[in-house]
C-alpha cells in the first residue's frame, strides 16, 4: 500500500499534504481511525521534518484519537502513542531539534493516561531527567518549566498516586516559580 511508501517522498510538504488528505478520508469515512493511526504511528518512526511531525502530533493523532476512535480503544491508542514518541521516537536519538524533542515529549504528555506512565511522570519530575519506560536516560533532554506544569497537572489525575504526593510535587513546583497558577 502507499502509506508503506510515504516516507520516501522526499519533499515533506507533500508528506504533510498526504496526511492532511487521509485525515479527509476518514471524516468522509473513506478510511477508520484504526488504519489512520497505523499509518501515523508507523510513519512517525522514522519521520524527521518537524512540520510534518508538528502537523501530526497537534492535529491528527489527536483528533483522530478523540473523535474516531471507540471509546473501549481509546486507552489503548493512548497507551501506544505515549511508548512511540518516548521509547520509539525520543530514545531513538534521530530527533535532533531541541524544539521538535519538546514538541514530541509535549504530545507524550498528553498521551500518558495510564498510572504506570503517570508514575514515570513522577519519576520523571523528582529526578529532573527523561528516560523511556524501560529506565534508559534520554540524553540531551531538558525539562521545561512549562513541561513540568504540565507534568503536574497530568499526575493530579492519577488515581492511584498519594494525595500527600501529589502535593508535594505542587509546593515543590510553586518554589521554583510564583505564577497565578499556582496560588
């Protein structure tokens, strides 16, 4: 099939324009959300022009993940994406723009859903550094201030995590910076 040859179209406005169309098919359901996500999630691996990983990873995964996809599947898909951008993309080490690395970790964030990836989010915060979900340390990675509000607001919803925890993680995190966010 065409989407086992996307990735050696050169230009990546035409890749990103490819995306853009397939996402078309499936509104007019011309293709499921399952296919959708296969594609992306197969083609993500070894994507590397930030446009089209941008295009992606804002747009199309989640949209697709949102609205096509059946709720009984919805953590799954969630689940799936998380360990592609961290274990697949990110540990990969071919992403080498600082800004591409945040925009894949942000989109990662977005993705953790279930407590083991909530309680790496922890894990993730308290040592200030990134690894996979198998403990390898993702090299050159820096942890924004904004990742770690996000960070923050992502393990409040765990269900499993201490509230004692989680508190401690908001006073730590309202030391750092004094924002209304916090107060």
């Amino acid at each position: 099939m065409f989407e086992e040859k996307l990735g050696k179209i050169e230009d990546s406005m035409s890749r990103k324009q490819l995306y853009n169309i397939m996402f078309d098919m499936l509104k007019h359901h011309k293709i499921s959300g399952a296919q959708l996500l296969d594609i992306c999630t197969k083609q993500m691996q070894g994507e590397s022009a930030q446009d089209v990983i941008a295009d992606v990873l804002r747009f199309v995964i989640p949209s697709c993940i949102k609205s096509y996809i059946p709720l009984d599947m919805y953590m799954k898909y969630h689940n799936d994406i998380f360990e592609l951008l961290i274990d697949g993309i990110l540990s990969s080490g071919t992403i080498k723009g600082e800004s591409t690395q945040h925009l894949i970790f942000d989109s990662a964030l977005i993705s953790a859903r279930n407590e083991a990836h909530l309680k790496l989010l922890v894990d993730w915060y308290e040592s200030g550094k990134v690894a996979n979900t198998k403990g390898k340390e993702i090299q050159g990675f820096t942890l924004s201030l904004k990742q770690k509000h996000s960070m923050i607001r992502r393990i409040w919803a765990s269900a499993t995590i201490p509230l004692e925890k989680k508190q401690a993680l908001l006073d730590d995190i309202s030391k750092t910076e004094n924002s209304d966010w916090i107060e």
